[in-house]
C-alpha cells in the first residue's frame, strides 16, 4: 500500500492537501457534497485546488472487521487514470492529519 496524498483535515469536515504520484503533484480539496440526493451519490467532491476541475468523489464506508467508518475515493485524471483508494490515519497522534493510501487493482 502506498500512500499518495497527505491531507489536513479542516473545520467543515472537509480535508486539503496535495495528491502526490510519481508523475503528478497537485494540491486538491476533498469537499463534503451538499447536493447528495440519493444514498448512491458521492458523500464527497475531490477537486484540483490549482483550477476548480472535479477530479473524483469520496464514499464514507464502514470496515467489515471492526465496524470503523473511513472514506474510499476515486481520482480520475488524463495523467493518471484512475486511483482507488481510502482515506486513513496518517502516521503519527495528530487527528486532524490523514493520507489516501493507494489501492492497486488486484
């Protein structure tokens, strides 16, 4: 599992930070979604913070084995494809400090 954005978690339960991979560094904005309708709607936009463009959406879930609610997301860009991945403490006691660990297709 590699991690491939740090994240800060912010006042109005969004998270910024910067998405990193080898070929892309981009700062980006994951954004609680207002206009959720229908259960099947994204719980959250993931935006570029450097133009406005929607680059994905976020889903709370919650864990099979321990009943534990965290966020799978997913990233598409031209530069990229796609990226799965789930929103995850990072490293450290700080709460309000999180990563997007990268989930490779099996």
């Amino acid at each position: 599992m590699a991690t491939i954005a740090n994240l800060t978690v912010k006042a109005d339960d969004s998270f910024e930070g910067t998405l990193a991979t080898l070929n892309v560094t981009a700062p980006i904005a994951i954004i609680p979604n207002g206009r959720k309708a229908k259960d099947s709607e994204p719980d959250y936009r993931i935006v570029s913070r450097k133009n406005g463009f929607e680059l994905g959406a976020g889903w709370k879930r919650f864990s099979q084995n321990t009943g534990a609610e965290y966020v799978s997301v997913s990233l598409s860009a031209p530069e990229f494809g796609t990226i799965y991945g789930n929103i995850a403490n990072a490293p450290g006691d700080d709460p309000m400090k999180k990563v997007i660990i990268w989930n490779p297709p099996s």
